[in-house]
C-alpha cells in the first residue's frame, strides 16, 4: 500500500515528462537516471532488466544513442492512469521518429509502468511494447530516408544487419 497521494503522483509524474522532454532535445541521458533511485530496476521485456541507476544510466546511453533510438524525437505520454494504493502511473507513450525529409511522421507507442520512490524519484519503470512493431517502424523509417535519399550511414547500417529481419516482403 502506497503512501503518495494521488495529487503527489500526479505531480511526480509531469515532472518526469517534462524532464524527458527536455532530455529528447539535449539528449542529456544522465538527466534520465538520474531520475531513478541508486537501486531501481528497469524492466525492459525485450533487453531484461538493469539493476540499479548505474545500469540503467549504461543501457540509456547505449539505447538512445544508435539507431532507431537515436532517432526519436520525443516520448510524450498520449495518456496516463495514476494507482494511488500501488503508487504507480502507468501511461502510454509516443516514440515518434524524426521526419525523414517529406513530413512522414512515423511512430511507435508502448505501455510503461512507473512506481514512484518519494522525492522525485521512481523506483521501477517497466516497459512492455511489441519489439516487432518498433523494427518495422524503424525499417518503413529507413525505407522512406532511402527514397528521399536521408538514410545516414547509421542507419544503413541498422537495416543491414538487424533491421533485415523487419523488412517488408514485396
């Protein structure tokens, strides 16, 4: 049972989102664990689980900057649902891509439960989303930066390898 009202979590909660609006325009991902408690978990279903904020700080690092990470541009909440007994809010978020040269605007949403710590801080963020829709997101990106002749090299390099297995079947 939750000690935080639900006006603290609520508060909490669009404290976060606006630290990583701000985080997805500096890319400052320290900013991001720094977030978390020294000992949070996050649950990530694809990757596992970091243990810690050193942890997490090392994944969010790597995650966000190489392709298609490195190419969000944002991670706005489209909705949030805040458990006062559990402590938690849990939202969907909006994993939108960089325009790819013609205005495409492509997207990828998951679930993610957060469970607050006091002060500001979260103890667990837990995301659950399909990996598949994110790598066929990611590849309609790189197949749209081709046409438009906007691939970089890191991305290429994303479609070559891991990014085969999303392609679209013609």
């Amino acid at each position: 049972m939750s000690t935080y009202s639900h006006a603290e979590l609520d508060d909490a909660f669009r404290v976060f989102q606006k630290t990583v609006a701000e985080i997805a325009v500096t890319r400052d991902w320290d900013r991001f664990a720094e977030m978390f408690t020294t000992d949070a978990r996050y649950i990530e279903h694809a990757l596992g689980t970091m243990a810690g904020r050193e942890e997490i700080r090392t994944w969010i690092w790597k995650t966000m900057t190489t392709f298609p990470g490195s190419h969000m541009t944002g991670f706005p909440a489209l909705w949030h649902v805040v458990d006062a007994p559990t402590g938690r809010v849990i939202c969907e978020v909006d994993n939108p891509m960089r325009d790819p040269g013609d205005g495409t605007h492509i997207t990828a949403t998951n679930l993610t439960i957060l469970t607050y710590a006091g002060d500001g801080l979260w103890s667990c963020e837990e995301d659950v989303y399909n990996p598949l829709e994110f790598g066929q997101a990611a590849a309609r990106w790189c197949e749209k930066a081709e046409q438009l002749g906007t691939l970089d090299a890191e991305a290429l390099r994303w479609r070559e390898t891991v990014g085969a297995m999303f392609a679209r079947r013609r």
